[in-house]
C-alpha cells in the first residue's frame, strides 16, 4: 500500500532533476524485508549485509568521507575485493537506488548465479530504456565510448568499453557505467556502476532514470536551482465526495463546514510532462 500524500508536498518532473530525500529508508527497505541484518557505527552510518557470509553488503553513510551517500558491494569472498561495486552520491535521487535495490533483492533471491554474476545479455539492453525515453548520443560519442543524453541536455550516460582498472574502479569515476545530471553541477547527482555489475541491475537503474512518471519531493526542501528549471505541480487534494461529506456531517461535533484537506487523501499523480566531480 503507498502512503498517504501529505501537504507540502510537490510532484517534481523531471525526475533528474528533483535530487535525493530526506532519508534513506525507501532505498533499505527491499533488503531490510529480506531480514538482513542492519548494523550502525558512532556516526551514524548505517550498514546491511546480506545474512549468509557477507556476500552483499550495502552502505548508507550520511557521515562517509566523500559525497557517496550509498554504496553497494558483492562478494565472491568476503576477505577479497568486490567483484562489483555501484555508488549513488547524496544528491541522486532515491528512487534510483530503490530501483536498484529492488531489483537485488530480486536477484538475491533467486541465487548467487543471478546477483554476483547475472546474464550474458549484451550491454546495449541496458541502454535501451534510455533510448526508448528518447535519449540521445552525444556528439562526442567514440567507439570506446558510447555517450547518451536526456531530452533537456541535464542527465548522461557514459557506457566505456575499454579495459579498465577494476581498483581504480571502485574509488573513482572511472567506472564502466557512468550517469549524471541535475540542474546544475553544484547541485549534481552521479551513480557508478562497476564492471561485472549483473546487467539486470544496471538496467533497474536505466529504467528508472528514463521513467517519466514525476516523483514526490517536499515543497520547502527544493533547490532554487530545480524551481528554476523542473517542473513543480503542488499535491491538490480532491473535492470531498458524497459519503465523506455524510461522515463528517454526522460526526460527533460536526460543525458543517467542510475540510477541504486530509492527510490520507489519495490523489493520483499529474501526467508527467557537465558531470559533478567525486569528492575524497
């Protein structure tokens, strides 16, 4: 079941463009409805790892030492480094990393084969959400490098097909998948997705990115920059019907008057209509 839509709150589209929330418990949640223990350090940190041998391990650090606020690593042996790795610095958008994270716990389910090593699919399927979004390639696309970009110019992929450092992988933004946007680069949000990320993942991300549906943020927590250039359609309650207007008018002290809000109010959802550096 959703939740409840509150006032104050604003639907934001596009989605690129309405940075992360408040907190991270939508991103967990998949994983923490598995059972997977979660753990915190004197920070604040939070930690989950996957219950049999520390396979998958995922980190939510508000309090880290650079701007990548989730990371997410899996294990072929939990005293090795990771075989993949993807991070979501802290002005991604949650529901990327819930789509990521969703799509793990999927994975996970189903067995090793399917969230340390996924398919054989080839890597353009994870690009094709994006196209189909009507995501475009740069005019600097090369051969080793496949480029696309959103409609409005404010969110980018790069794919690289060359041999890389997998070290180096992990702790810059020289990964194999890169993504980033926002309406501006101080305000930037970015996702790394390591060599040997299952493709199936990588493609919960690129759905999610490419979706048009808006997303719901709080009014007063948006940067000036994305009233600037998102679109912003305030939640508006619907008129009472009948039987909501019968209830109230029989409740004990009732006034008559009727209130034209309600925190449980359900209203359906509008239509929808350079890279931020990595902090160490």
């Amino acid at each position: 079941m959703s939740e409840p839509l509150l006032q104050g709150q604003v639907w934001v589209s596009p989605r690129h463009l309405a940075g992360s929330t408040a907190d991270g418990d939508a991103g967990m949640k998949p994983l923490l409805d598995l059972g997977w223990p979660m753990q915190h350090d004197e920070l604040g940190n939070l930690y989950l790892t996957s219950p049999e041998r520390s396979t998958v391990r995922l980190g939510y650090m508000p309090e880290g030492d650079d701007d990548a606020l989730w990371r997410i690593a899996a294990y072929d042996d939990p005293f090795a480094a990771p075989r993949w790795a993807v991070a979501f610095n802290n002005m991604a958008p949650t529901e990327y990393v819930t789509a990521f994270t969703t799509a793990l716990a999927t994975a996970y389910q189903r067995g090793p084969d399917a969230y340390l090593t996924g398919t054989t699919q080839p890597s353009h399927r994870a690009l094709e959400p994006l196209r189909d979004g009507g995501w475009q390639h740069t005019a600097q696309a090369r051969l080793a490098r496949v480029e696309l970009s959103a409609p409005d110019g404010m969110a980018h992929l790069a794919y690289d097909r060359r041999p890389l450092d997998h070290q180096q992988e992990l702790t810059t933004l020289e990964t194999r998948w890169y993504l980033w946007g926002g309406p501006a680069p101080a305000a930037g949000w970015y996702i790394t997705l390591s060599s040997h990320t299952p493709l199936h993942l990588v493609t919960a991300v690129t759905a999610a990115v490419a979706d048009p549906s808006p997303v719901l943020r709080w009014d007063g927590e948006l940067l000036r920059i994305t009233r600037k250039h998102a679109t912003i359609t305030p939640v508006t309650p619907p008129a009472p019907t009948p039987l909501d207007i019968h209830r109230r008018s029989t409740s004990p002290g009732a006034s008559g008057s009727i209130p034209r809000w309600s925190t449980s109010s359900r209203p359906a959802p509008p239509p929808a209509s350079g890279p931020p550096s990595r902090r160490r």
